[in-house]
C-alpha cells in the first residue's frame, strides 16, 4: 500500500518539475520584461504582484492569478499601449503555456474547489416558496416585510456564502411561520358570502343591515340612491366598515354602475386643476387597516364616458380586514375646501356670503363622477376546500385522529424540505405536534403548530445538499437538481411535474432536463428570473434609491417614468429570453418596449396605443439596446447630474466583464466646482493627469463621456446648455475612436465573444449560488466556443448553462 | 430599542426603525392588554419548544454536510441558542410595568391649542422630545435617531430644491443658501434637544444631559464631492469635557480616525475596551 502510494507521488512531482522548469524559462522572463515593471517589488499598480509567482504556496491562489495574466494578454489589454509591446510569438508561446497548465491546474483542483455553500432561501425565494407550497396569493399578504435585506456577494443576493442567519431573522422566521399557518390551514365548510349594495332601485331601507356603516356621506353625498365625487379625494367612495373590512381572504367581486356628467364645464380647468379634455376615470383601491400605508394599492381604474351610463365588474382577492374605495383618478386637483375658498368667488359673487350661500352651490355646476349604484359580493373560490389545503390534508375526517395528523406532516415536509421524507425523519415534529394536541385536543390548532416547526427546518431554510456515507460521488441528486432548477428559473420550489421527474429519477437524463429547461421558460414562473436576475445584473434594483428632484422633473413622476423604464428592460429581457434571440440584441437592437409616457420621455413620436408595445426604433432613435434604456442610464446618475464614472464603471463591469479595481484609498475625490461653465469632461480630466488614476480611468471614462448624451433620467439632449454643446466623443485605451452612444455600441457589437463571457459569468453565479472559480473556466470556455452555432439565443445559453458540469456536482 | 427614521434604500440592512411618533409612544408608554399578553406569552412558549425540535433536526443534517456547509449550518445552531435567550428575556420583560408618560408630546397641551404636526420634518422636535422622555424613564439606555434625507422637497420659505439636489451644491452660492436653511432647521432641533436634556432631571436627581452622551454628526464631511473625510461630529454630555472645536489632519501625529473618538464613549461608559475598528488611540486626553 505505501509502495503504491509512492509511486504516485514520484509521478506527480515530476509533472510538477516539468511544469516548473517550463514556467521558468518561458513565462518569467516574459513578466520580467513586460509586466514586473509595474507589478513587481518597485510599484503593485492595482494591487498585483508577479515577481513572486513562484513562492505562492496556494495552488489555487497562484492558478487565479495566472488565470488573470492570461486573461489580459487575451484582451490585448496589458501591457499598456504606450509601454514595450512583446512579439507576437512571445505572445503566442506564453498563451499557449498558460492555457495548458491552467487547463492542468483545473482538472487536479477540480475536487476541492467550485463546490457550493449551503444556501439559505432569501428573502424573495422564501417568499415565493411559500407561495407555491401552499397555493396562497401572495400580492397583499407577505410575511417577509420585516426580513432584514440580504446581502449580495460576488453581485447576487442568492449566494449561499453571504446569506447570514442571524438571530433577527430567525425570529422573523417563526412569525412568519405562525402567519402562513394560520393563511393555509383552513379546514371546516366554505365560508358565508356577504353581499352589500347602494343605490339603484334598492332603497337603502330594503338593503342589508351593513349599508349603515356606509361611508359616502363623508365624502360624497346619498341622493336619491346615488353618490357623487366632486373632485379628487383621498378616501373616495365604500360600502365596508373600514375597521373590519371583508371578514375572510377570498375572491370579491366590485360592481359599480356611474356616469361622466358636466366634464366640460364653466370652469376653467387651471382654476379647478383638471383636465377637462381627458374623460373621466374610476379608480378602484384597496387598503388594510391593520397593514397601514404599505398595503394601499390600486387594482383597476375605468375610463367613464359622458352622459352614459356604465356597469362595471371587478373581481379581485381580498385579504381578511381589506376594504375597498373608489375614486374619481383624475378629478379637480387639492381639497373642496380650495375650490370653495378659491374658486368659487371667482365665478359666484354670492359665495362670498357662504352662510346665505351653501358651499353645496358648486354641486351642480361643476364637473361630477356620479356612481348611481356601488356593491361588494363574495367571497367566491374556483373550489373548497382549497387546493393548498387539500392536497396536505385530503378528505379530513370529522374527527382527525394523531395518525391523520401524522401523515398530514409528513406530507407537507415532502412538499417543503423538496424532497421525500419520512416517518422515522419526521418524528420530533410529529411528537411536538402530538403532545399539542394531547394536552389541548385541538386538532387543527396541533397541526398549525406542526407546521410551524416545519417552515423553520433548517431542510426548509436552507437548499441543502447532503453527502451520504461512504460515497464520493459530487454528483447532485435529482431531488437536488430540481431545486437547483427551480431556484434558479423561479426564484421557488419544484413544482408538480418536476418534482415527478425527480422522484423517479429522470431529470438528469439530458432529454428530460432540456424538456424541463423550455417548461420552466415559458411558464409564467420565469417572470422571477427576469426581476431578479436583471434587477442585480444590470442593477435595475438601485433604481430609485437616488431619485430625482421633483420640482423640475414632474412628468417623471407624473407619468410613472420609473415603473416604466423598469418595465421597458424586463420585457425587452423577457422577450429576448422567450423567443430564443440573440443576447447581442441587448447591446442593440432595432426594436423596444415602450408605453406612451416613456415614448413621449425618449422623444418617439406615433405609438400604436397608450399601454406597454414593441415599437420599432428608426436608426436615429438613439434608443435600443441597454445602453440607450431609460432605467440604466438613470439607475447609473444620481438624480442631480449624470455620473460618467459611474457609467463607464457599469460598462466594463456587466457587458465587458472587466470591472475596473476600486481607487487607492488616499485619493481625494474631486470637488465639483459648477460656478462658470466647467463641464464634468474637464473636471474628469483635471482628475486623469494624476497618474495613478489615469491608469484606470482611461478605461472608464471615454466609455462615460461617449454615453453624455443622456441626461440623469435617461432623456437625449445635444448640448448642458445655450452655449455649451455636449462633447461625447473619446478614444478608448486600444486606440479606438469612439462617438457616441453608437461608438460605444459597434465597439460591443465587435466583441461577441467578450460579453457573451460576461454574460454567462453572471448567469453562472445567479444559477448555482455561488462565486465562481477557476475551475469553472472550462464550462464557461465552452459554452463561449459554442454560442455563435447557436446564433447567440438565450435560450440556447440558458440550456446549455443547465447542461453544464458545474449544474450537476456538488 | 431603536427611534429612528427608515432608510430609503432597498438594500440597506440596518435594525429595523420607526419614524412614527405615535407608534413609538405606544411602544414605549402604552401598556398591552392582558389578553394580548397571554397570547404572546403562549406564543413565545410554543417558539421555544418550536426551536428544541428545529435544533434536534439541524444537529442531524450537520452530519451529512461537507465542511464548508457545516460552518453555514452552525450559523442556524447560534441563532437558535440567542433567539432562546431572547425568547426568555421577552417573558420576563412581559410582567414588568411600563413607565408611565405624559402623551403630551405627541398630543399637544390641553392648556393652549398648539398643533403637533406629526409629518416629516415637522414632527423632528416630537421625536426629540420622546426621546427626552424615553430616557428620563429610563425606558432605554441607547437610541439611535437619524434624519431621512432624500430628494424631499423640505416645505420651508426658500427652498426650491430636493434635499440631495442640495447637497450637490457645486459651490453655487444659491444652493449653498438654501442648503443653509436646512441644516440650520437640523441644528436649531438638536440645539432644543440638548437643552431638554440639560433642563430634566434623572432619577439621581441630577441633569439628564450630565448622564447621557449624545454624538452627532453627518456621514459626509463634503457630500458635493461625496467625502467621507473630516467629518463633521459634535460631542455632548456624559460629563464630558466640552466648549471647544478640535481639528484633526489627516495623516500625520495629529491625523485621528473617528473611531479614536468611540473608544473614549466606551469607556467612559464603563466598557473596558482600548480598541474599536480602525481605531489607533483614543481621544481622552481631550475630553476628559
């Protein structure tokens, strides 16, 4: 046995002699003359260092760094121009070395490194997770309001080394657990609908008893069976007590009959801040007491037409406690009491005498949204009990015993933990739930308090991936898989048909796992990847957190341009992910997705209709491609002024795949000075000419400079101001010229391969939860090689990320 | 217990606050009802044995994890161990009476009708004088209180410019005067927040202000060029030595972080300790 062991290390040295000898003959004299210079024992420009290669003790650590060299000498980024270039033979001889012993390094390291660390559900998984597991709606019920944030490392908050359990969160935990089992489990009969109506012919005394907690009097009025809004107000109109709200979560139906009257009117729109020239809308909103601020929403708004009227039909989920108003959206703007004050006087002499003269006078002259009749029903369900419940507790006796109690559990921690379970595994939650309903024979309460202790399992918290005794495998399980999956296309657990696919151990077939893969995709579940996955790569989620002035930027908030530039960039993703098209149109492309507030924001004129569209972009539109969308280039400013560090900062870092190294911590930032007319290029400059900032900021700011066409909300302008034209052109450290935002554009355009690396390093991290190493180059390196067969689709880059090695071991 | 305003941003992840005025009293003054009560006891003793269960489960998965996994896990392990502890603590907190408190402060007085505007910035002066009252009944030994920044509009005569637009002042001269404004508004609040204190008594009978520290300051010292050097901080209270402004160079035998300045706070509190982050002294010498 030792003998057999020797031999193998006598071998192993000896490669690694080889390996040594080649390195000091080819690779050090080509640092030495080329690199040392300035990252060596005199200067460590960027913090680097390659005079000591060879005592680095870390394999690992040395292989990353080599992999860094070759990298740059790829790129042809280093050494800088204006330093001594090596000969393209040298080059060639020094490449070829580094990929050789780097692909060597890969395959020896391959087993200690690339593993995932345990990742805990964060908090837009847990949330989905929970969603799916029982079948709840999840739009005004969230438990996860108060988690504290996730943290994000290597770019992404699903990566299992930076999600931290803390005490706090595992509070949040078990009251979020008590929340869920108390939404999910709901055995007993169907609960009784209400049924509330106004107006119409029904006469308030032949209405049930509830029409007296009607709310109208206060701000609108009863006449006659009918309610008014004069203008618009922030309570609006509703039929339920607003303390109680509706008395169970359900399906809802809203009707409403009303009638535009007088939209034009004897008053002047600026008098009454209205725009008379719009007709009229309702607006519907929900609010919950209990939940405060957070949980007003609007859920439907209705255009009203004059002098007719309509009937309306709302159905939406209603959340135990919720009510409903409806409103006159774009009524007269400010309080009634400014338009009897201001307005009124104006008109009438006689309302400067309002005891003689009601201010009910401007009832009946001005502009009306009359509701003749308002009604609430329900609540409905598709069935009962729900399917949540049922599928956990199917066909409940009349008196559920321990052994119904005891498979119920186990049933909902197969669902939970993702996999099978089983009795012996479940048996300290099924003592705890048992000894619950021993002592206070309440068996619903027993199996609430089961579930609870389930929902804070760590195989719940956390995707755990377990090694089984004896074997050495890294192979991921089919269980395992289908989480990776699901997590990975959802944000949320397998469902149905994947876990089906686990359980009888078909996934990780090649066929199956393609057929999963195109599923997954075009379920509307996939929405999840779009939001997440865009919201850190191109960080869509900073998006607001540096919003702009809103004195002088009104439409922006006005028109929602926020919401919609949001929008714009996922749907473009989304659709380019749908259709299987290729990635090199999110660097440009001739089409975009725009309603007509941000139409009107980018300067396109003559849009199909007001709602979001694709819309072709003319080849001056300066739109199309991430470049020229709204919420990056606004996400990348800071509300006050444009940041064209910040942008070229952005460019390198999520389309090249180069992120600048942050700046030596002794440099002083620059101080603007906006007196006179210094522009931000010759402020930038100013800062260049110090030499340690030039070295990475003529990476960074040409790219910047070329993108100053935009303003900080993304809006095209062609000069700062009368007399200052906006000077966008630069050259980039390769000698290019650039001008402008489509310099910048056919310089990406001529580097397919650059960002589809890029891209598929992101994708990589988001898919498997972890930062990624070395060793996953060859992966990576492949699926690069084999895009362009695939004419760039997504979709292709998405299966083929799927199908990848790393996917598939532990 | 922790009085502040929320932050804005999506990822911040600091302790969870509250800019409530009302909600803080409530919290601080407000004693539950006892049903309320039963029902969290109930609660905090079904967590417990929750947790017994969940630690028994998570010790079992431990042995089937590679190391890396385990380290995580044991992350899981020592919040179960604190959030029992706390659990426990709760309990106890549960059957000790609140301090009572006038609601004056949120209410307005019953002698004149002075309004109390409960609306950012307004209701700043409300937040401070609960936290006068919060200490002086000894509610809680340490609050943090922050101002809520933005690109608010603050509703005062000149101002025609968001906050953070402000900030960027660029040296104009009018930005810089409406910046003024502002922070003016901020110093004359601390200013009445720091004559409160002098003016309450203690428990012990003397000035609160002579048992309290209070730090403030600005996470910038020049945000038109977003600095974070030679920050603006004002020390107050504790006893200790005030009245005098103290430069500090960057680099140098006078060059200080500001963590120097929190090594003589905690000790002066009574907490032994000669180090805190990037900390090289302290700054005794000076304060005390």
């Amino acid at each position: 046995m030792s003998r057999l062991l020797l031999c193998l290390l006598i071998v192993a040295c000896a490669e690694s002699v080889h390996a040594q000898r080649r390195h000091r003959d080819i690779l050090q004299p080509f640092l030495k003359s080329y690199c040392v210079k300035c990252h060596g024992a005199e200067h460590q420009k960027a913090d680097r260092r390659f005079d000591r290669l060879s005592v680095l003790k870390n394999d690992v650590e040395k292989a990353e760094v080599l992999q860094e060299i070759l990298d740059q000498l790829n790129l042809a980024a280093m050494p800088p121009e204006d330093e001594t270039q090596p000969s393209a033979a040298e080059l060639k001889r020094v490449v070829v070395l580094l990929t050789s012993s780097l692909a060597k390094a890969r395959e020896e390291t391959r087993q200690n490194v690339g593993k995932v660390v345990l990742r805990r559900l964060n908090r837009v998984e847990y949330r989905n997770t929970i969603r799916d597991l029982f079948q709840l709606k999840m739009v005004d019920f969230d438990p996860t309001t108060t988690f504290p944030a996730d943290d994000s490392t290597a770019g992404f908050d699903n990566v299992g080394e930076g999600l931290v359990t803390s005490d706090y969160l595992l509070r949040n935990y078990l009251e979020a657990a008590r929340k869920v089992a108390d939404k999910a489990i709901l055995p007993g009969a169907q609960p009784q609908m209400i049924h509330y109506h106004t107006g119409g012919k029904a006469t308030p005394k032949s209405a049930p008893k509830d029409l007296d907690s009607i709310n109208a009097d206060k701000v609108g009025r009863r006449e006659a069976g009918r309610m008014f809004i004069k203008y618009r107000q922030p309570l609006g109109l509703t039929l339920l007590d607003k303390k109680r709200g509706v008395p169970v979560d359900g399906e809802y139906v809203i009707r409403f009959t009303a009638q535009a009257v007088r939209r034009k009117s004897r008053y002047k729109d600026e008098d009454l801040r209205y725009n008379s020239n719009e007709p009229m809308r309702l607006s519907i909103s929900i609010d919950s007491r209990e939940l405060g601020a957070s949980a007003h929403r609007i859920i439907g708004e209705y255009e009203i037409p004059d002098n007719e009227v309509i009937e309306v039909e709302h159905h939406v989920w209603l959340e135990k406690g919720f009510t409903f108003h409806v409103h006159w959206a774009n009524g007269p703007n400010g309080s009634f009491k400014r338009i009897l004050r201001k307005v009124l006087p104006k008109y009438n002499q006689d309302a400067l005498f309002p005891i003689r003269n009601p201010p009910e006078m401007y009832v009946g002259s001005g502009p009306e949204l009359h509701v003749h009749t308002l009604g609430i029903e329900g609540p409905f369900y598709e069935t009962w009990p729900p399917p949540g419940f049922a599928r956990f507790f199917p066909n409940p006796p009349e008196k559920p015993d321990a052994n119904y109690l005891d498979e119920s559990l186990v049933r909902v921690a197969s669902a939970a933990f993702r996999r099978p379970v089983s009795h012996k595994e479940m048996e300290p939650y099924i003592a705890l739930a048992r000894a619950y309903l021993a002592k206070h024979g309440d068996f619903w309460a027993a199996a609430k308090y089961g579930v609870r202790a389930i929902l804070a399992s760590p195989n719940f918290l956390y995707l755990a991936e377990t090694t089984s005794a004896g074997s050495n495998s890294r192979k991921v399980s089919d269980h395992e898989l289908s989480s990776r999956l699901s997590y990975f296309l959802w944000s949320s657990m397998p469902d149905d048909e994947l876990r089906t696919v686990a359980d009888n151990g078909s996934l990780s077939e090649p066929k199956v796992l393609r057929k999963q893969v195109e599923r997954m995709l075009s379920d509307p579940k996939s929405s999840a990847f779009t939001e997440n996955f865009t919201g850190q790569w191109l960080g869509l989620r900073k998006l607001g957190e540096m919003p702009p002035d809103p004195e002088k930027n009104q439409a922006y908030y006005e028109d929602k341009l926020e919401d919609a530039m949001r929008q714009e960039t996922q749907l473009v993703f989304a659709y380019v992910l749908r259709e299987n098209r290729s990635i090199m149109e999110f660097v440009h492309s001739n089409y975009t997705f725009l309603n007509s507030a941000l139409a009107r924001h980018y300067g396109i004129a003559d849009i199909a209709h007001e709602g979001f569209q694709k819309v072709s972009l003319k080849p001056k539109s300066n739109r199309g491609g991430l470049l020229g969308h709204g919420s990056i280039l606004t996400a990348t400013s800071n509300g006050v002024e444009t940041q064209p560090v910040a942008r070229g900062i952005w460019v390198l870092e999520n389309l090249l795949g180069t992120p600048p190294n942050p700046p030596p911590p002794d440099i002083d930032p620059i101080e603007p000075d906006t007196r006179g007319v210094a522009t931000i290029r010759q402020l930038m400059e100013k800062h260049r000419k110090n030499p340690t900032c030039y070295e990475c900021h003529r990476k960074i700011d040409p790219i910047g400079l070329s993108l100053e066409n935009y303003d900080y909300v993304g809006a095209w302008r062609d000069r700062y101001s009368k007399k200052l034209r906006i000077d966008s052109s630069g050259k980039l450290p390769d000698g290019t010229v650039i001008l402008g935002p489509s310099g910048i554009k056919s310089f990406l355009l001529g580097r397919p391969e650059q960002f589809t690396q890029c891209l598929t390093e992101k994708l990589f991290v988001y898919a498997l939860g972890r930062r990624l190493s070395f060793a996953d180059r060859d992966d990576i390196d492949q699926i690069v090689t084999v895009m362009p067969q695939h004419n760039y689709g997504f979709g292709a880059l998405i299966q083929q990320i799927a199908a990848s090695e790393a996917f598939h071991i532990k | 217990m922790v009085v502040a305003f929320r932050g804005h941003g999506r990822e911040s992840n600091c302790q969870p606050t509250d800019g409530d005025p009302a909600r803080v009293f409530t919290k601080l003054f407000v004693s539950d009802n006892p049903k309320l009560k039963q029902q969290t006891r109930q609660f905090l003793d079904e967590d417990a044995s929750i947790l017994d269960v969940v630690r028994k489960d998570a010790q079992r998965l431990n042995k089937r994890l590679a190391k890396a996994d385990r380290d995580k896990l044991d992350q899981f392990l020592t919040a179960i161990r604190e959030v029992e502890q706390k659990l426990k603590r709760q309990k106890d907190w549960l059957d000790i009476a609140k301090p009572k408190a006038s609601d004056k402060a949120i209410r307005g007085g019953d002698d004149d009708d002075t309004i109390v505007d409960l609306a950012y910035p307004y209701n700043t002066s409300v937040m401070y004088d609960l936290m006068v009252l919060a200490l002086q009944t000894n509610s809680t030994n340490v609050i943090c209180f922050g101002h809520p920044g933005g690109n608010r509009l603050f509703p005062f005569e000149g101002i025609t410019l968001g906050y953070h637009s402000l900030t960027h002042h660029g040296k104009r001269p009018d930005l810089l005067q409406q910046l003024t404004i502002i922070e003016t508004f901020y110093a004359e609040q601390f200013s009445r927040f720091l004559t409160k204190l002098k003016e309450t008594p203690d428990a012990m009978g003397q000035s609160l202000l002579e048992s309290t520290i209070v730090l403030f300051g600005s996470g910038m010292g020049n945000a038109s060029s977003h600095s974070s050097r030679n920050l603006p901080i004002m020390i107050a209270g504790g006893g200790l030595r005030g009245g005098s402004h103290h430069r500090f160079e960057r680099h140098g035998r006078d060059g200080r972080p500001l963590a120097d300045l929190f090594v003589t706070i905690l000790q002066r509190l009574g907490i032994e300790q000669d180090a805190f982050s990037t900390s090289t002294s302290n700054l005794n010498h000076l304060l005390t």
